[in-house]
C-alpha cells in the first residue's frame, strides 16, 4: 500500500470525524 494513498484515506477520515 502506498504511504501517500494511505495519508489521503486518513486525512479523509480525519476530517469526517472532524466534521
């Protein structure tokens, strides 16, 4: 798995938890 797809999926859920 890349680190970078991996840093989007999470930044993803991080703003939806966020949010």
């Amino acid at each position: 798995v890349d680190p970078f797809v991996c840093d989007i999926l999470r930044c993803s859920l991080n703003r939806k938890k966020s949010i």
